[in-house]
C-alpha cells in the first residue's frame, strides 16, 4: 500500500510535469509523501510490535496453560489435611466350602497342634477375614505398614503393624513392630495373595499357618548382581512353636539367607536357608484320652526348625501378561527338646499330672506350580506331605501309666493333600477360585474338599512381591 | 575339602562387585537406559531393569532388580504411577536410601513433563487408569528433549566432578535431538490427518494429545481399546 501510495504520488508529479509547479506546491507535496511515508512507517512498525507481543502472549498462555494442567493434577492430591493421608486397601474375600469331613473333627495327626486357625474353612458359605492395610512414609527416615484383619466372628486382628527404616545405609534395613517372619518364601507374603485357598501344610503343622514375629528384624542386602541377603529377627517368641514366656529379653529368633536372580530374560529365581529357634514355656495343648475325658499337655524346651526354600518363575521374555509358570517348594524340619506333662485332672482325673522327656524330629514338604495358561486363568497343582520321624515321648517310653492311646493327636501318621485349583482373574484385582483337595491330615479318613472363594483387592496398588 | 575350594572358585565371580563407575544407575525402563547412556557415555554404569518385550505395569519385584537397585546412585523411572506395582517395593526392599522416594537419586520423567489425558475423575470402574495422567510420555520427542535437560542436571547434581561432561553432551544430545525432531516432522508430513488404531493408550503422545472417541468392547481388558485420531 506504501508502494502503491508512492507511485500514485510520482505518476501524479510526472503527468503534472509540463505544468510548471510553484516551488511552494511542489514542498507542499514533497512534505506531504514524506509524512505518508512516515505514518506508513509507523503503522508498520506498529503492526509488527502487536504480532511479537501477540505471539509472545501465545507461547505464555501455552506454558501457563501447560502448567494450570499439572497444577490440577496436581491440586487434586495436594494441600489440605488429606495431603499426608495413608495409601488406603481393603481385601474383600469369601469362601463357599463343600467337605467331607466336618471341619471342626479336623487335626493333623502325628503333630503338636500349632493353634493357628489351620483347619477348612466352614462349611456352606463363609465369610473369610476383611484385611485393611494402611501405608505410609512416616518422614525421610521411616515408613509404616499396619494390616488389620476383621474376623467374620467380628473380632479384630493385628496382621501386622510395623515401622521399617528407609534412610540406613550399607544396604540395611531395620524393622520392628509386628510382622510376617522372613523365613522360608510364602511366609512373608498375605493369605489373599496365596496361590491356593489355604496354606501348605508344613505351614500349618510347623507355623500355624504362617509365623508373624512381635520384635525387630535387621536386613542386609549385599551390594552384588547377583541377590544376596541376609536377615535375623529378635522377638517375643510367642508365636508357635514359641510361647508367651513372662521373661525378660529374648523369646525367639530367626536367621534367614536368601539368594535369588535371572536366567536370562525369561526365568528368574529365589532360594534361601532359614532357622528358627524358639523357647517355649508352658505351651500347652488340648487333647482327649483314650477314655474321652480331656486333656491338658504342656510343654517346655526348645524347638528348633529348619526351612529350605525355592521358587523358580517363567515368562515368555520376562512378560508375564499373557502366559507365566510358577515352580515353588519348601522343605520344613522342626526338632523339638523338652519336657511334656500330661495333666488329666480337669478330666479322667486318672494319672493326674505326669511329665517326662519329650523329644521330636519331624519334616515335612510340599511343592506346588502355578501356570497361567492364558491372560486371565491359571491352573495349579499342590502336593504337600509331612514325615512323622521320630517322636520319642518318655512319659509312654518309661511307662509312667498313659499309653500312646491317651496321645491320639500324635499318633503315627503321615498326613498328605493333593489339591488341584483354577482361578480367573478378570483384572489385577479380582479374583475368582475354584479348589478341589483330598485331604489325609486326619489319621484314618480322607477329606475331600471343594473350595469357591472370591478375593477382590479396593484402594491402592498393592505391590507385586516376587 | 578341596571340592570346598573349587565350590567358592566357581561361585566367587557371581559375588564380584561390578567396576566402579563414577555414577550407577538404575533405568526401570530401556528408554531412559538409552538416554541416560546417551547422557551419561562412559562415566555411568547402566542397568535396565524392563525390556520392550515386557509390560511395565505386570513387573515383579525380582530379586535381580533389589539387588541393582542396592548399588545404585540413580534411579529414572517413568513416575504417573507407571511402575507402581513394583519400583516402591524395589526401593524399601533395596536397603539403599539414596534411591528412595523424594531423594535426588530418584528421578521421575513424569514430574518434568505436563502429562496429557489427566482424567477428569479416576475410578477402576474405568480398568487401571493412571490418576496422574497418560505415563507413556516417552513417544514425544519434545518430551524426551525437556527429561534430558532436567536429567543432565539431576546427574550434575549427584555427580558433580563431571559437570563439564554431562552438559556437554546434554548439548550435544539436545542438537542432534533438534535436528532429528525437525527432520521426522517433515518425514511425518504425509501422514497427518490419517486415521489409526492402536492396541493400548500408549501411543497417545506419538500421535498427539488430540485424539477421537475411545471404542470399548470391555471396560477392563485394555487390549479391546481402540483409538482413532
């Protein structure tokens, strides 16, 4: 337009040229093109200024946009008193149970009852434990984990409730509080992450179904490719095979080495040595003598327990989404040295209180492989048995008047279970299980069991312990 | 006891403590691995703990990964809850502070960028949203361009001895990542506008943020998304 403008003017002049113009008019004219040129200026410069200051605004209003999108993000889990809250998981779970056997006749014949809820569940439907986990970083140098059971007897139980150390160096680790022992390998992992709808039985003759420690528990993990750790736990040693001693210092400890690693980018691999000693005081258990009246056996010494642990996990190129196996085991052997009083008074009333050596060398061992066929469903097969070995009772060795048949839960019996189980599990956090079992805990008598059980998971991702 | 002797012989390697390198890291993905390698060269030591062939989401915490994770001085993560199934078990398993959460030798990409797709409400009625926005922000190339500035600087600031070397290549890098940036946007010209489908929602940042309507056959098995853009 400037251009244009310009040219107007001079061809204007030029026709004009004959024409002789007065000096005046021509100034007049020339003035004139000169200020049309420096208003064109100006306009120019004017028009680009607002597009810099235009586009400037442009890529300020991308950044503040761009930062407005993560501040909401953001503003979302930020500010006010939730800010700090725990991560928050409730397991939901449920069992409808089919058994030959009536669950409440159920022992593991030829082992000292270990007094954890190892029996089938009921039977009919059943509600199973409602476990609530909260989690937390307490401050940079401790975290926190309490998991708390609701029984559907409507009690309250603590699973677990501990603080661990995140700020030790040299690669150890300090916990304290109550929580699962690391011995072995499921021990430490929760009950509705199992493989199966109960625990081995090793587990359950020799721990209870799994051992949870009230003490401290210091970890080291060497600083080497391949895993190596070692743990040792200090505690109350309460727990079977302990008892609540009334003593000062230690009840019970436990020492654990694990070692694991990859094969390639497919297998990877854990095994471990684990020992446990216990000292307990005064444990008792309930039996029935060959009369039927009741009876009260207790015990005092020391019970030492050994556990050989393996897994070994497989992934087509370490993808376990579509298809995966799973080959676990333990090998469990439990020697126990003491002292054992039979007291029949609250019964029979026919010995009264009797108590001699009591010695016992006992294992057992159950292996099991989990194989996720296709995205979704898995197949698994267990097989658990435990050895009688040697249980060397003086009271009936020495005659002292009861017989082994006023002993009947430590009568000489090698227990063993087949169990073969189907799950479907539509996401992460649902699950649905079907589980057959023939059961020969009992002496004399086979239970077959038919298991359906629901385990959803609500709240925060749990962990995907190895 | 000689088979003793050979027994510790043979099993002593796999008990060797690795080189020691100025700076260890711990990549949780192979992307970050090639940055941080790219970043890095010769003065770090690098450990991928996934590979392309697996799914971040469904890793374990294996014994392997706590024991790379214990000798590290730095981990680069994605963050957005990516690795959330395993990396928090990694780091309190690992006995090393230094990795732990909101220490500097814990780096999340994910923190550096403005994630996209932020859903508006987060439910897992929807399946396994991230809260905190898409996480696979490793397919915009300007992304990896502003996580490799904020990571050069995290590695000067855990490393500081090699300053010089670690911004050098941070501005080597970042050239050559210009040049390459510009170069596929002229390559991709062609196909802008097409419609695609895709297997998950990773490929949002590739594609750009701007994408059509969701299909859904099952609202839980990602594999039946599709994403048309």
């Amino acid at each position: 337009m400037f251009k244009r403008n310009l040219t107007a003017a001079a061809v204007a002049l030029t026709l004009a040229g004959p024409v002789l113009a007065q000096d005046a008019d021509l100034a007049k004219i020339r003035e004139e093109i000169r200020q049309m040129k420096e208003a064109d200026e100006q306009r120019m410069q004017a028009l680009e200024k607002r597009l810099k200051e235009a586009e400037a605004k442009a890529g300020k209003a991308e950044q503040s946009a761009a930062k407005a999108e993560t501040a909401a993000a953001g503003s979302a889990s930020r500010g006010g008193e939730n800010a700090f809250n725990p991560a928050v998981s409730l397991i939901l779970q449920g069992t409808y149970a089919n058994t030959s056997q009536d669950p409440n006749t159920f022992q593991i014949t030829g082992f000292v009852p270990s007094g954890g809820e190892v029996g089938p569940p009921k039977r009919g439907f059943g509600l199973s434990e409602t476990e609530l986990t909260l989690s937390a970083n307490i401050d940079p140098y401790f975290r926190g984990v309490a998991t708390v059971a609701l029984t559907p007897e409507n009690e309250t139980e603590v699973e677990e409730a501990y603080f661990q150390t995140l700020a030790l160096s040299r690669g150890f680790t300090l916990k304290g509080g109550r929580f699962l022992s690391g011995i072995g390998y499921q021990n430490e992992i929760h009950q509705h992450a199992w493989d199966f709808q109960d625990a081995p039985l090793p587990y359950k003759a020799f721990l209870g179904g799994a051992l949870k420690q009230d003490g401290v528990q210091l970890r080291w993990v060497a600083p080497t490719p391949v895993f190596f750790e070692l743990g040792a736990e200090f505690s109350s040693g309460d727990q079977y095979p302990g008892s609540d001693r009334n003593k000062n210092g230690v009840g019970g400890s436990s020492i654990f080495g694990h070692i694991g690693g990859d094969i390639g980018p497919s297998y990877a691999w854990r095994t471990g040595l684990s020992y446990l000693k216990f000292s307990p005081l005064d444990r008792s258990y309930e039996d029935v003598d060959s009369l039927g009246g009741a009876v009260t056996n207790t015990f005092t010494g020391t019970s030492k327990l050994w556990i050989v642990d393996g897994v070994l996990k497989w992934a087509p190129n370490g993808n376990a989404s579509h298809t995966n196996f799973k080959l676990q085991g333990e090998y469990f052997r439990l020697q126990q040295d003491g002292n054992l009083t039979y007291d029949d008074t609250a019964g029979s009333a026919v010995f009264g209180s009797i108590a001699d050596s009591f010695n016992t060398d006992q294992s057992g061992w159950y292996a099991q492989g989990v194989w996720q066929f296709m995205p979704s469903w898995r197949v698994a097969y267990r097989y658990d048995t435990l050895r009688y070995g040697t249980v060397s009772n003086g009271i009936v060795n020495n005659a002292l008047g009861p017989t082994a048949a006023d002993f009947p839960v430590l009568a000489n019996h090698n227990p063993t279970r087949n169990t073969l189980m189907f799950d479907w599990n539509p996401s992460e956090f649902s699950r649905l299980r079907l589980q057959f079992a023939s059961d020969n805990s009992r002496i004399g008598a086979t239970d077959n069991q038919v298991f359906l059980q629901y385990i959803y998971s609500l709240g925060a991702h749990g962990a995907h312990k190895f | 006891m000689n088979w003793l002797k050979y027994l510790l012989a043979a099993l002593l390697p796999a008990f060797a403590v690795p080189a020691v390198a100025a700076l260890n890291i711990f990549a949780c993905e192979p992307e970050w691995g090639a940055l941080a390698k790219e970043l890095g060269g010769d003065k770090t030591s690098i450990y991928v703990a996934t590979t392309a062939l697996q799914d971040p989401h469904r890793i374990e915490a294996r014994p392997s990964l706590i024991a790379r994770a214990r000798t590290a001085d730095l981990v680069v993560c994605t963050g957005a809850e990516l690795e959330i199934g395993w990396m928090p078990l990694v780091q309190t398993q690992s006995g090393n502070p230094k990795i732990q959460a909101g220490q500097p030798g814990y780096f999340e990409a994910a923190s550096q960028l403005a994630l996209i797709e932020i859903p508006q409400r987060v439910d897992r009625s929807m399946g396994d949203v991230h809260a905190a926005g898409n996480p696979h922000v490793h397919l915009d190339p300007s992304n990896i361009a502003k996580v490799a500035a904020a990571l050069a600087e995290r590695m000067v600031q855990l490393d500081p001895g090699e300053t010089v070397h670690y911004r050098a290549s941070a501005r080597a890098f970042l050239e050559r990542w210009q040049q390459a940036s510009a170069r596929w946007e002229k390559e991709g010209t062609p196909l802008k506008g097409m419609a695609i489908v895709v297997y998950h929602k990773n490929m949002s940042y590739l594609v750009g943020s701007a994408c059509g309507k969701w299909a859904r056959s099952s609202p839980s098995r990602d594999c039946r998304r599709r994403q048309r853009t």
